[in-house]
C-alpha cells in the first residue's frame, strides 16, 4: 500500500516537473531586472484528464523556484528509495 502511494506520488510530481520544465519562459528583450518581474503563464493538463487544462502564472523568479523544489522534491524520492528492497516492501 505504501509503495502505491509513493509511485503515485512520484507519478504527480515528475509530471508536474516535466510540464514546468518543457515549456521554457519567454524573454521580452528588456533588461535582467524587467524580465524577473515579468508574468508568465503557461498551460499544462491536469493529471488524470484528457480535457481539462489550467493555467499558472508566476514571474520569472517565481518559476525558477518552482522548478527548483521540483527538483528538489524528486532527489528527495530518490534518495529515500530503499535499495534491496523485494517487492512486498
């Protein structure tokens, strides 16, 4: 039961991280300073439908940090992953 819900979970947020990750943010032009307070939206599908679709916006940085505890939060998973573990755990 419990290895059911981290695969699940493990399932969510490498989906999660897979949407953020593949669409990369659109630069304006202007300078560092603009850009970081820039809104940026982007369209993911959300997990377990084929129709519904949201939308977030954040500013750049804001993104970066999203991405950041994405990446964090899977090399977390990882790492608590029991090696040697049989199937039963």
């Amino acid at each position: 039961m419990k290895r059911r819900i981290l695969h699940g979970f493990c399932a969510v947020v490498l989906a999660t991280a897979s949407a953020v990750m593949a669409q990369p943010p659109a630069s304006g032009g202007g300078g560092a300073k603009s850009d970081a307070n820039k809104q940026i939206c982007r369209a993911g599908t959300d997990v377990g439908s084929r129709l519904a679709r949201s939308r977030a916006c954040h500013t750049a940085q804001e993104w970066q940090e999203l991405r950041r505890q994405t990446k964090q939060n899977v090399d977390h998973i990882q790492a608590a992953r029991v090696v040697g573990c049989p199937p039963s755990c």
